[in-house]
C-alpha cells in the first residue's frame, strides 16, 4: 500500500494542479464569463458528452483492468488486445449514433426543452462522445502500464486551461458561443492525442488481431464475451447513474440556470473524491492481480488499508470546503445566485466522505466471480437512483438530487458489502475508522459554529490553518493510518516536533 500512496502522490501533483485550476474556474471564472442559462448549457453539452461515451465503451474500460493481464507479451504485441480495446468501444459508437438517427430529437427534448435551441452544437457533441472514449481507453491502458502521471496530467492539467482558454475568448467577445463550444471539443481532442502518443511510447500500439491465440484459448475468450457483455451494464451504471440527478434536474427544473446552481455545488463536492480517483487508477490493476490469483487475505489487507486512507484524506477535505463554503459563495461573482446551491455542496460532499469507506469494492467486484451480479447490480441502482431523484427532485427540487445521490449510493454500496462479505469474506472496516469518525464528528461540529472574521479572505485563511492543521495534527497522532502519517511527515518535518 505504501508504493501505491507514493505513486497516487507522484501522479496527484498533476490532480492538485487540476484542482486549482477547476477551482478557479469554477469559483471565478465561469460565473463571470457566461450567463446562469449559459453556464447551465454548456455543463449539460459537457456533462451528457460523459454519460453517453459511457454506452459506446460497452465496457472496454473495465474489460481492459480485468483481461490485460492475460494478453500481455514481452514483444509487446500483446496478442492483439489492443485491436479489440479500439474497435470495441467504435462498435458501440456506431450503435449510438443509429440511435441519434431515429431518436436524436425526442431524447434532447426529454432531457431540457431548451436544449434544441443549442441543436447547431451536435457536430462537436459527437466528436466530444468520441473523444472521451478514447480517452477512458487510453487512461485504462496506461494504467495498466504502472503509468497515470501524463494521463492525469492532460486530463486535469492541459484540458482545464484550454478550456478556460477558449470561456476568457468568449467573454471578451473575441468568439460566439458556438466557437467557444469547438474549442472545448478541441481541449479534448488535444488530450486524447497526448495519451495516445504517451501510450505508444510505452508499449507498441500493435492493432492486428491474433486469432490464432484466442481459439487456443477459447475458455479465456468465452470469459472475455461474457464479462464484456455483462460489464457493458457496469460501465454505463458507473458513468450514467452518478449523472442522472443532473439530467433530472435539467428535465424537471426546465430552467437552465438551476442546472448551473447544481452543477456548481456538485462541483464543489467532488473535489473531495480527487484523491480517490488518483488512488484507485493504480489500485484497480492490484486488485485485479491478487483476485486472478485467489489472494482474498491480500485482497481483504487492501480493502481495508484502501478503505481507511481514503475515508481520512475524504474527511480532510470535506473538513475544508465546508469551513470555507460561505467565503466560497462571498468572493465568486453571481454569488448570492449561486449560494442557493450550498445544501448540496454539503449533501453531495458527506455522500463521498461516506462512499470513500467502500471504494475498492466496484473493482472486486468486476475483477472476481462476482462480476455475474452486474446486471442485478446495475437494474437496482439505476431503478432506485432514478426513483429517488425523480421523487426528491419534484419535491424539494435541485438539493432534491443531492439526497437522490446520498440515498442511492447508500443503497448500492450496502449490498455490494453484504455480497461480497457473504461469498468472499471481504469487507472494508476496521477499528481504526471509528477514531477517524470520531475526530472528524469533533471537528465538524466545530465548523458549523459560524464564520470568525467578516472579511472572507481573512476567514478563510486563518480558520483553513488553525482547524486543518489541528485536525490533521490529531489524525497523525490517532495513528489511523501509517502511510498517511509516513507521507505527511515527509513532507512536513516541522509537525515531527509536535507529534
């Protein structure tokens, strides 16, 4: 676990540059260049160019993560895996666009009745579909390589300033809207060719299919049908699901500036699972390994060192953007508009403080026997997320879908811990958790005591200080977890002193 949290740090230099970019952006700069209804625009353009790639994948994301290891080679030929890991996912663009084709219209007027005034941004929402495939492919495939540090890199370094780029071009009227739509597809674009080139720097890109080896080997290629059949129902639930509470919102809100409100504090939430996503590109690879070869104790180790490192460094940073949410809202232009949406910063947030607990257990799933509940997995979280939203929602509109997000994801991952506890004996908890739950319980009820200064610079700044240090200060001391003491006191000697 050690080696996994140095490089999870190595690659998050990238994620952290990210974060303040987005955080910029998203506090500063979008709210100021584009209108409420704009705004709402363009992340729904974004957003549904996410949920969509996710049924064109048909799985290969995970397929990859489960199968690589099977194909590798030394000669890097790999068997020919990577022709079915590009043609795979271009199969089931071609099945979407046929889609398109019929149902195009009426699916854009479910979603927001003001999405067909944006109708002449179709060209660029396709080749945005077919960038963020191709992008989760070659993310996967580096990361199966040991390597995410290029990869996060143009994902959350290189896109994020393009695309503040092209929002400033806009603002100052040196484009349209349009034009300014092109240039996020381009940002994407830009991404996609830097993983690409990377990927062919660390393996050869060999795309001639070795039929030869998958008929010597038709148990492995029975197998690889069946969880990519099955995994394709995975991979849009991971996706689509944690983005239904937004479309629901853009449907049943109708107003477009609601969907910016929401967006911006869902946002703000997901800040915390940054770490998480560093930390599970390179776990994903591990825990396939130890399930291929029947380590369940190895497995179970991980689970719970994954479990509690992620629950305190989610705790951290939840901590954080809660203490700072009003001053947040205080210095973000259209501010007193867009604080509306603070209750789902704070639901959304808990929400990944909570799922951060049972992270590892999707990729144990996927990666073992398991994987044949998928469908199951997938027909109850989908029914209960969209029944949850559409209920919350109606009644208590956009926070109505960050309680849909809490509940679902409750839901989900309890009987994902009661499966995998019944068949595998695995599951996440230790003792270690409850001091964590404990100190952070102190410490939030702290933060909810209210503002110190007027001034929200001021504010912010002194009470990140005295209340993060002194929450991490007491995690250090708790003992909860070595490689985060190991990795804190690296890089802060000075708190050796105290400890």
């Amino acid at each position: 676990m050690g080696v996994i949290i140095r490089q999870s740090f190595k690659a998050s230099i990238s994620n952290y540059i990210g974060v303040v970019l987005g955080f910029i952006s998203l506090i500063f700069l979008f709210p100021l260049f584009f209108t409420p209804k704009e705004l709402g625009a363009y992340r729904l353009f974004i957003e549904l160019g996410g949920v969509l790639s996710a049924f064109a994948l048909m799985g290969t994301n995970s397929s990859i993560n489960r199968f690589f290891p099977y194909f590798k080679t030394n000669d890097q030929k790999h068997h020919g895996f990577f022709f079915w890991a590009f043609t795979i996912p271009a199969i089931g663009f071609i099945l979407l666009m046929m889609f398109f084709l019929f149902f195009g219209q009426s699916f854009f007027v479910f979603i927001n009745e003001d999405a067909l005034q944006y109708k002449e941004l179709f060209p660029m929402f396709i080749l945005l579909i077919i960038a963020n495939i191709y992008i989760a492919v070659t993310e996967v495939s580096c990361a199966n390589h040991g390597r995410i540090a290029v990869t996060n890199f143009s994902k959350e370094v290189l896109m994020r300033l393009l695309i503040i780029a092209g929002a400033a071009l806009y603002y100052f009227k040196l484009i349209d809207f349009k034009t300014c739509i092109w240039l996020v597809v381009g940002a994407y674009a830009s991404t996609l060719f830097l993983n690409l080139f990377f990927l062919s720097k660390l393996t050869k890109l060999h795309m001639v299919p070795d039929f030869e080896f998958m008929n010597a080997n038709k148990k492995l290629r029975n197998e690889i049908l069946l969880f990519t059949l099955i995994l394709i129902f995975s991979a849009i639930s991971s996706l689509v699901v944690p983005k239904i509470d937004f479309i629901l919102v853009s449907k049943l809100e109708k107003d477009l500036s609601n969907v910016a409100i929401y967006s911006i504090g869902f946002t703000l939430a997901t800040f915390i699972e940054i770490p998480r996503r560093t930390i599970m590109q390179i776990s994903m690879p591990i825990i396939s390994s130890y399930l291929k070869n029947n380590q369940l104790d190895e497995t179970e180790k991980f689970h719970k060192k994954n479990g509690t490192t992620q629950f305190l460094i989610a705790s951290i940073l939840f901590l954080l953007i809660w203490l700072n949410i009003d001053n947040l809202y205080a210095v973000m232009p259209k501010g007193d508009y867009y604080a509306q949406g603070k209750w789902v910063v704070f639901i959304i947030g808990l929400s990944k403080v909570i799922e951060s607990l049972f992270s590892s257990q999707g990729a144990i799933i996927s990666n073992s026997k398991l994987y044949k509940w998928t469908p199951f997995i997938v027909v109850m979280n989908g029914g209960f997320a969209i029944m949850f939203n559409y209920y919350f929602i109606s009644k208590y509109g956009y926070v109505g879908g960050a309680i849909s997000n809490i509940a679902a994801m409750l839901i989900l991952n309890l009987f994902c811990f009661g499966l995998i506890s019944y068949f595998l004996k695995i599951n996440p908890f230790e003792k270690k958790q409850w001091s964590i739950l404990f100190a952070f319980s102190i410490f939030l009820s702290i933060v909810f005591l209210g503002n110190w200064f007027s001034n929200p610079f001021v504010d912010g700044i002194v009470r990140s200080i005295l209340i993060g240090t002194s929450y991490v200060w007491v995690l250090v001391k708790l003992n909860v977890s070595k490689d985060f003491n190991d990795l804190i006191l690296s890089k802060l000697p000075l708190l050796k002193k105290i400890i």
